[in-house]
C-alpha cells in the first residue's frame, strides 16, 4: 500500500507542478476530492473511470501549501465511521428522593376484648347506720311435713245388722231378694205385686189376708248408708205379696198410698248413697229384700210383676222363694242364684 501512495502522491505532485506551471489553482472542492480519493486508494478500493479522470485533471493547486496537506494524507490514522450520536433528549430535573427511614419492626399489638358497657353505677346515697343485726340461731332440720291427703266426707255408713239365725225347718221362712232392673226419673218408684197364678188355684180370693194366692213375708231392713223414708212409710203392715195392691192400714207417704209392696232404687257405686251390697250390676236396680214363707209357694216357686202407675207389660216373672232373683223390666229373661251366707 506504500508504493500505491507513493504513485499517487507522484501524480498529485505532478498535477500540482503543472497546474502551478500553467497559472491554475484547485479549488478546495477538487483538493477534497483527491484526499478521499486517495483514502480510497489507500484502502485498497477500485476508483471508478470517472474518478481516475479527476486524478488526471489539469486543475492546478493555488498555493503549494496545498500540497504539503496533501502529502499528510497518508500519515493520519485511518478512522472507522462512528455512528450518528443522536442528542440525548433533555430530561426534566426530577425532584430529590430521599432515601425512607429505615423503621424498627414494632411489636404486633393485639386488639383489646371488647367490653360490654357496664350499667352505670350511681353513687351510693348517705345511708345511715343500721344496727348490727345478729344471725339467727341455726335451727336443727325438721322432717318434711307432708300435707294431709284431701278425704272426701262419706256419709254415714249404716252397719249391717246381722241375719238372724236360720229358723227351724219348719218354719219356713227364708230370706229372699228380689231385684228388677229399671229406668226411672226423680219421683218415680217401682212396686212388686206377685204370689200364685189364680188360674192355678181358683180357690184364691181378691182378700190378701184370706187368699191362698198371697205369699206370707217379713221385711229386713236393707244394709243402706240412709234410711229412705218412702220404703220405711210403706212397709209398714204389709204382710203379703199378693196382687191386689195396697192392703189395710198399709202405710202411706206424703199421702200416697202404696201400690203393692215396695221396692228402693239401688246402685253398685260403693260411693252412691244407695249401694247396695247386693247389687254388681249398676245402677237403677229395684230391691225388695224380706223373708218369705216358702211353704205356701208352689215347688219353692212364685209369680211377680212390677208395678208403677200400671202393670208392666208382658209375662209375669218366675223367681224362687230363698233366692236372689234379678229380673228386667218387660223382658223375659232372669238371673236367680244363692244368696251368701
């Protein structure tokens, strides 16, 4: 590459002694073109024809000083092209960051319980001196007392009076129960009319004193808590169950006389007035209760029907004298058995 430079220098010179020979000067155009030229030329580059031609120009170099830059060319360092630095663009002055206080971890504080709101307390008033007040002697326990159950009033009960003994054989006589189930309403009372059958013994008379039809009794006094005045009134001298209903001098109520012999309303309630030990059956159970004289009966048997303000319709009852005998109104049906000892 020295000896291309050499020429090139040798052909500037010439170029330059003989544009100087004619009275020409280079313009610094030229003068510029021929540095590059020759950059060019150092660096190993084809010249284009047209490029050789302005080497071989004839322009002359007005000032020899010209010269000696040109012979400088080859001694400046070769400089790569830099790429286009581009201004940095202008950045608005930000305000100063100070640096955040370094802060020491607290400890982590827990939330307070939540309290609830105490009522407000008022102050005390001025009380006054109270005397001391002793306490009371401790008292041994005491057994629970308990209350008394409630007894209901029961009224009075009536003791039963003892059967009498039983009689001699011949006597006769032995008790009987007659006992006929009906409905009735305050005011009402059953009566029994009864014996033998007329049809049987033509002989018998309309005369309970003289009819071999009425049956001989005696009453027993019945084991009820009360006395009922009614039974007690016509009981009286009735001597005979027959069928001809109230008898001489029989007794009367409220001034009513009987309608044959009488007979009480009676229950199986234990707590009814009007229990009879007799009855298991219920309640609205007529009770005739006496001794009947078995011997004028007919094989121990004997006719009966109810009485109240007229017959009771139907076929007359069959009971046994010495029996308990439990009939029902205007039914056919009956219930006889022993009676207790």
């Amino acid at each position: 590459m020295a000896g291309r430079t050499a020429i090139f220098l040798g052909v500037l010179v010439l170029m330059s002694i003989s544009a100087l020979g004619h009275g020409k000067s280079l313009t610094a155009r030229e003068i510029c073109k021929l540095k590059h030229l020759m950059k060019l030329q150092n660096k190993g580059v084809a010249v284009p024809a047209r490029c050789r031609q302005l080497l071989n120009d004839d322009t002359l170099l007005d000032d020899l000083t010209l010269l000696d830059d040109l012979t400088l060319l080859d001694d400046e360092p070769e400089v790569e092209p830099q790429p286009e630095v581009l201004p940095e663009p202008e950045v608005e002055p930000q305000p100063e960051v100070l640096p955040e206080p370094v802060v020491e971890p607290q400890p982590e504080v827990l939330p307070e319980p939540e309290v609830e709101p105490q009522p407000e307390v008022l102050p005390e008033s001025e009380v006054e001196p109270q005397p001391e007040v002793l306490p009371e002697p401790e008292v041994e326990p005491q057994p629970e007392v308990l209350p008394e159950p409630e007894v209901e009033l029961q009224p009075e009960v009536v003791p039963e009076i003892p059967e009498p003994e039983t009689q001699a054989p011949d006597d006769g006589y032995r008790r009987t129960v007659i006992m006929m189930e009906k409905v009735t309403r305050t005011g009402e009372d059953v009566f029994f009319r009864g014996g033998l059958s007329h049809e049987v013994n033509p002989s018998c008379t309309q005369d309970a004193a003289t009819s071999q039809c009425a049956i001989p009794i005696r009453y027993r006094d019945l084991p009820l808590p009360v006395k009922v005045e009614s039974y007690e009134a016509w009981r009286k001298n009735d001597h005979f169950l027959d069928w001809y209903g109230s008898e001489k001098e029989q007794g009367v109520f409220n001034g009513k006389a009987a309608q044959g012999s009488p007979a009480v309303w009676t229950s199986s309630n234990r707590d009814s007035k009007l229990h009879h030990p007799l009855n298991t059956f219920g309640d609205h159970y007529w009770v005739m209760d006496v001794d009947m004289d078995c011997t004028r009966t007919q094989n121990g048997k004997i006719q009966v029907k109810g009485y109240m303000n007229g017959w009771e319709t139907g076929t007359n009852h069959v009971a046994e004298c010495g029996k308990l005998n439990v009939l029902h109104w205007q039914q056919s049906y009956a219930t006889i058995s022993d009676l207790p000892k």
